[in-house]
C-alpha cells in the first residue's frame, strides 16, 4: 500500500512510498480522538512531538512519540493515526484523502526518561504522590477555583511551570506555555514537557567540549488539595560530531550537570546504539565495522563514511554536483542516581557529511553504422532527475529533445543509481564538423544538461562536450584549364570545406575584390570558379622564351575562422610572346613587359624604354605597359627588300648603373608596299544563312541597382525590396565561350510569381527579343559599351522593366 508503519520503543514511524506519492503535493494532518484533523506545521511537530522527515532519498517518514499531544494511550498501547491529501497541483485541488492508524506496545517507563530528536527535546516524569496524601480523607468537593481561579478542576492537572535561569526565575501558567511553544500534557502516571530547540528559555552550555541544549525547569501540578512539583529539566547535545579519516565520530558525555543536580552517586546500567532507531547487537555493529565505545564519563560512536545504515545524497554546492553522507544514529543511556533511580535518555541523531564533490563520467560510444552519437553521462543516484537540455544556447525539456535529433534514454542500474544516455545523429545540425586531416572529420556535441535533485530541488549543470573522429571527409578537387587570354581554375567542394575561404597569397578573395580586378568569380555550395586574365596582377610569370611565357595562378583555400592554410590549387599555361605587343597600322606600339618569379626586387615602375625618357603608362606590380609611336622613344628602323623592321627595348637599371639587368627586346614588322584587291558585284548577294550548332554557353542574370550598371546585387542583398513602378536594371551576359564572333540576342523573357519558370501565372517582358506592347510600362533596352568589365559589348543585353505585382480578381497575390 501506499503507507507502512513500524513500531520502536517508544516511538512509531510510518513511511509514506515515495513511488505511489511521486509528483505529488502532500497535507499531512493529525487526527485526535474526536475524529478532528490538526494539519501538521512544522511549529505543531516540535510542540506535539512529531517529526516528518525524508528517509533514503525520497521516501518520507512521519514520526509520532508515544506521548504526543493526540496519542490515544488505553493500558499498554497507544494509537496515533494521520490524514495524507495528496493533489496533483498545489492549490490541493482534486486531492485523494489517506487515513492511516497504527497502535504500538510500550514498555516499562522509566522514572525519568530523556528523549533528543531532531526537532524537540522531551521529558517525561513519574508522578509520585506520598501515601500520607493517598490516605488523607477529603470530606467535601475541591473547589480549585476559589484558590487559584487559573487551575483546573480535574484530578492530575498540570498547574504552571517555572523555568530557573541564572538571573532569574520565570513562572508560566500552563495556557501560557503552550502559547509559547511548549507543549505540557499529564497522564495518570506521568508528567510529559516538550521543548523546541528554538524555545526562549533554552540554554546554550558546554560540558567536557560538547555543546548542549538546556532547559531548567519544575513543573507543578495538583492532586487534591495538594500541589505537587516534579523536575522536568532536559538537556540534549547539538554538537559532538567529528569527522576525520572518512570516518563520522560522535561523542555523548555522561552525567551532565543539568540533568544531576543534587545527585552524589551514579551507576551505569545500559549503553546502546543502532541506525534508524532499530538497535543493532555487537554482532551486527562489528560486521558493519561500527564502533561504540562506553568510557568512564562519555561514549563515542565511531561510523566509517559509506558504511551500511546510512546513504549518500545528492548535494549542490555553489552550483558544483557532490555528495553528502548521511546517516540516522541513536543512543540509549541509562543510569541510576541516589536521587531520580532510574532514567533512561535517548539522543536520535542525524548526522550528514560535509559536501564533496564529484566527478561525473562521460562516454561517448560512436554507432558508426548508425552514425550515432551515444553519450552515456553519469552514474547518479536515484534522487537526480535530468531536466532539460540547453543545445546551441537554447533550453529545451527533455520530452521535447526529439524534436531536435536528441533521444534521451535513462539507463537504471540494480544498486538504485541510474545515467542518462544521449543520441544524436552525426549530422544533427547542432553537431559541430570540422576537417581534422586527411580523410578525417571531427564531430563534436556541445550540449549543456540541467539536473534538479529531489525532495531538495536543487539544480546543476554538467557541460557535454563528446568528440568522435570519421574517416568521411571529401577534400575539394580542382581542374584548370586556359584560353586566348584567361586562366581558368573550376574548384568542386567537398564537404569540409563550406566554411574555407579563397585566398591568392594573403589576399582574400572576394566578389567586390574579384570584380574590382576584372576577374569572373563564381561560388555557390557545389563549385568555385575564377578567371584571371593573362596579364594581371595575381599571375605569376615563371619562364620566359622566345616561343613561349609559362604563366601560373595560385589558389588557395583557408579556414574561415582560424585562417590556417588548408588546401592550394594551381593552373598552368603557355602563352605566347607576340600576346605581349601590338603594332597598330598607324605606327602605334603597345607592348607590355612582365617581371619573372624571382625578380622581386625589380620596380615595374622604372623600366623605361632605349630613351630612358619614356616611361610605361600603366604600371601594376608585376607589368610595365608601353604605348608609343614607332618614330619616338630610340626606336631604330631597319629596311628589309618589302619590309621595315621597327626595334627597341624594354630595360631596367640599378639606380647609378648604366649596365641593365633587365632587358626585353621587341619588333614590329611592316609592308613597305602593300596591294589589296578588292572585287566588287553589283548583282544582289543572298541572305545570310545561320547552320545551328551545338554546345555549352554560360549565361548569368543578375539585377543591378542603378542604371550605370556598375554595382550588382549581392546574393546576400536577397530579397530586395522594391516599391511598384520602381525600375529595376537587368543584365543578361554571356559568359563562355569568349568569342568576339558571337553575338548575344535574347528572345523571349518573361516573369512568374514562383522559382518554377514554367508555373503560372506568367507575364511576358520580351516576346521574340521586343517589348511587350500589352504592357503599360514597357521595357526600355540600354545600350552597352566597352569598359574595363566590358570587353564584348556584344555579348551583354541590358534592359530596364518597371516593378509590378500579379493580381488575382481585384486583389494582390500572395505568392
């Protein structure tokens, strides 16, 4: 069932199942013999004799003195029943109502019995009436009221209690003590004070080192017409506990002086100890390599840390996950004075380790074939509960982890202690992958797990951080190839590059960079291409011959945050010399010298010309370019039959030599007479015929933002936003092959509110390369010219349309 009780002396416990009562929030009451339900406070419980507590981990124990305020004592039992409404919620809505009622034997009491548990001190006292009293005839009714309007009329009434203090002594009525938390109930045979630890006339005092509770009193009551007093001082330790050498040391001194005053003899006559107030026997002592040690004025109780009868507990200090060990002990003392006889004083003590903390394993165990993580974090005691997990900065419960590719299992182990197993797919978003090296990717969970303890809700965190190395990385490939005037390198990514950035030397590569030195550059998820022309400034010119240049282009790849060089690429080509100089029909020459790997230190600024007067017009650092007509600058001319020969050279001097360490020399050859003929027919020449031919054309679309058309959206500027009857500047160009022979002509053009070119609806920009004369804004076609981007303005259509939305009925559509 959902309760059980046990019976201890003088003591009962009833243990609530922390299994039927999980998750739920408890009233606990006491009921008296009237059927009336007293819900226990935690004031109530040290005033009544009460206890609740929690035994190993969640189970709670209520524990019930047999002379507790509702006690229903009948000969040699008594009865303590209790009311438990449990709710789902804390507003005790939909409660469930428990009634338990368990009776107990007691023994013989003591004259005087002592008892120390963790919330009150009690005392109980034989009430001893002299036999001259007994026999005294009282021949008419006691009329109390008369005398001391305060007492009672019933037979063993307590009247009022004095409380001796070193400066004074204090008198209170019994009403008067019980508003002050002391709770004061007398049986035929007994008088019974029950102290909280808290109460006002409680003292602090120390005797051989050890700090006790003391209270001082005489408690005075009536039989007949005679006032009886008793002495109901107690005193219980509140220290004593030393813990040294992983083991828990308690020491109880005897005989203190509160509890002997006037006593001139004293005489042990049992000393005994257990765990949860079950007495053990020296057998089961030694097996559990306890201690008890009954010296002259004191035992001491010696516990190894961990030892069976107490437990660990999960504990939090400053956020740091530990544990305490906690372990419930008694002690009965009895001794015989020449004034009391006999007492019995029983000390219930709880006694907890300090904090320390613990080291949390974690496993991570890969699931290749699943290409699962499986993080197995723990072991911990049945008192913690995971909570949530906190992935990629985000809270989240755990029944709502799946949603992220977490699956949380909770492994349970025969001991009681339980840990929690993650799984997460590899390629779970939040899982962080990174190039190690060579065919190698490292996969690495950062996830924060949130633990809450029970009944004690305390939180810590445990930080998960689980790498696994996997032979799955796809490097980057590349392939390079050349034309007339460009070198071309086409990269296909991997995947452990998505995040690599392209560099040439130090100099990172991007599409304003690219565009600013007319190079084409294309990146998406799949490839990265570049053309570079022939002469520019990021080529490296390695060889030079008569009948060929040896050009190459360097590429490489790094990481994008921490930069370190990952993978390079290269293309190489041969070109010719005579792509270097021009010689114009009209005597003008345009030649263009290069520096050689190797040549560093050479200045492209200062080469110069036979006439060191003429220098280059146009200079980057690694091309000198000339342009000059063929009578000027030291050009010699040379006649040959039909031909003259123009030559001059390129040179470069060290600053105070005349001997040059550069020299590129150069001609220009040209008809001295030159007949063309020319056949001219009147008649009409047929039409020109188009054949159709076949292959691949690169095109590119891209929307600008001004009609000077020099500053494209970027792919990270989509959407853009635009306002109705905005223009909006579009450009179509032809991107391979570069030939001058072909001419870009745009046929049909139209709009769709999809990314499906052929869903609908559909509206028609261009119908067989013209405007669309249904349209109210019609397109407006622009001009292109040769620029430094431009080299086949044939190749390029630029045209403008104004912004407009589609329409369903009478309403803008959605899509």
């Amino acid at each position: 069932g959902p309760m059980s009780s046990e019976c201890l002396g003088n003591l009962l416990r009833i243990t609530l199942s922390a299994e039927y009562f999980e998750n739920k929030y408890l009233s606990l009451s006491v009921v008296d013999q009237s059927g009336t339900a007293w819900e226990l406070s935690e004031a109530m419980a040290a005033q009544c004799g009460y206890r609740v507590t929690y035994s190993t981990w969640s189970s709670i124990e209520f524990h019930a003195s047999a002379l507790s305020c509702h006690s229903h004592l009948e000969k040699d039992m008594f009865t303590v029943t209790i009311q438990i409404k449990a709710s789902p919620t804390p507003d005790m809505h939909s409660a469930t109502t428990h009634v338990k009622s368990a009776s107990c034997h007691y023994g013989l009491w003591s004259p005087r019995e002592l008892t120390c548990a963790n919330n009150y001190m009690e005392v109980s006292v034989r009430r001893e009436v002299p036999q001259a009293i007994k026999d005294f005839v009282q021949d008419e009714p006691e009329d109390w009221t008369l005398v001391f309007p305060e007492a009672k009329a019933e037979e063993a009434s307590i009247w009022q209690i004095v409380f001796h203090q070193p400066e004074e002594k204090r008198a209170l009525l019994v009403s008067n003590a019980w508003s002050a938390g002391y709770g004061l109930n007398a049986t035929d045979s007994r008088v019974v004070l029950r102290v909280p630890y808290t109460a006002a006339q409680v003292q602090l005092i120390e005797d051989q080192g050890i700090t006790f509770s003391v209270l001082r009193s005489s408690t005075f009551y009536k039989y007949r017409w005679v006032i009886l007093m008793v002495d109901t001082a107690v005193a219980c330790p509140v220290d004593g506990v030393d813990f040294k050498n992983k083991t828990i040391s308690w020491t109880v001194p005897k005989y203190i002086p509160p509890l002997s005053s006037g006593v001139t003899s004293f005489k042990d006559v049992l000393v005994e100890a257990g765990v949860d107030l079950h007495k053990l026997s020296a057998k089961e002592m030694a097996s559990r390599k306890y201690v008890v040690l009954n010296e002259l004025n004191a035992t001491m109780m010696k516990i190894p840390i961990g030892a069976e009868g107490g437990y660990y507990k999960t504990s939090v200090s400053n956020g740091q996950f530990g544990a305490k060990y906690r372990i419930n002990l008694f002690l009965e003392h009895q001794w015989e004075d020449n004034k009391l006889g006999l007492t019995k004083h029983t000390i219930i003590k709880e006694i907890e380790t300090p904090f320390e903390q613990s080291e949390v394993a974690i496993t991570n165990n890969l699931n290749l074939s699943a290409r699962l993580m499986n993080v197995t974090v723990g072991t911990f005691l049945p008192d913690v509960e995971l909570v949530n997990l906190t992935i990629e900065g985000v809270a989240v419960a755990v029944p709502e982890a799946v949603q992220h590719g977490y699956i949380v299992h909770r492994a349970r182990y025969a001991n009681g202690s339980k840990a929690y197993i993650i799984q997460v797919p590899l390629d779970a978003p939040s899982v962080k992958k990174e190039y190690m090296r060579e065919d190698m990717r490292a996969y690495t969970l950062n996830v924060t797990l949130t633990f809450i303890t029970h009944p004690s809700s305390e939180t810590f965190i445990i930080p998960v951080i689980a790498l696994s190395a996997v032979k799955d990385a796809v490097l980057p490939s590349a392939r390079g190839f050349c034309d007339g005037r460009n070198l071309h390198l086409i990269i296909s990514r991997g995947n452990v590059d998505q995040n690599w950035l392209p560099f040439i030397s130090d100099w990172h590569l991007t599409p304003e960079a690219a565009q600013k030195y007319n190079y084409s550059l294309t990146d998406n998820s799949t490839h990265l291409a570049i053309s570079v022309p022939f002469l520019s400034s990021h080529v490296s010119y390695e060889g030079f011959h008569t009948s060929a240049i040896k050009t190459s282009f360097y590429l490489t790849l790094k990481d994008g945050i921490t930069l370190a060089q990952r993978r390079d690429f290269s293309v190489s080509c041969i070109f010719s010399p005579s792509d270097l100089i021009q010689c114009l029909p009209n005597g003008t020459v345009i030649i263009t010298a290069i520096k050689l790997v190797g040549d560093e230190d050479l200045d492209t600024a200062l080469l110069v010309l036979r006439d060191r007067q003429c220098k280059p017009s146009l200079v980057t650092e690694k091309t000198a370019t000339f342009k000059f007509n063929v009578n000027t600058c030291g050009t010699i001319r040379k006649f040959n039959g039909t031909n003259v020969t123009y030559e001059n050279e390129v040179l470069y001097f060290r600053p105070g030599n005349d001997t040059p360490i550069y020299q590129l020399k150069f001609l220009c050859l040209y008809a001295v007479e030159q007949t063309d003929d020319v056949r001219y027919e009147s008649k009409k020449n047929p039409p020109p015929s188009i054949k159709p031919g076949f292959g691949c054309l690169a095109l590119s679309l891209k929307l600008f933002k001004e009609q000077s058309y020099s500053e494209p959206y970027q792919e990270s500027d989509y959407p853009v936003v635009k306002y109705l009857r905005e223009a909006l500047y579009f450009e179509v160009e032809l991107l391979q092959p570069k030939d001058a022979r072909l001419d870009l002509y745009l046929d049909d053009c139209w709009a769709t509110n999809s990314q499906n070119q052929d869903s609908l609806p559909q509206w028609h920009i261009l119908i067989r390369g013209c405007e669309n004369n249904k349209d109210s804004y019609r397109t407006v076609f622009h001009k292109v010219n040769y620029s430094l981007r431009v080299k086949f303005p044939q190749h390029l259509k630029r045209f403008e349309v104004r912004m407009f939305a589609f329409v369903q009925g009478t309403s803008l559509s959605q899509e």
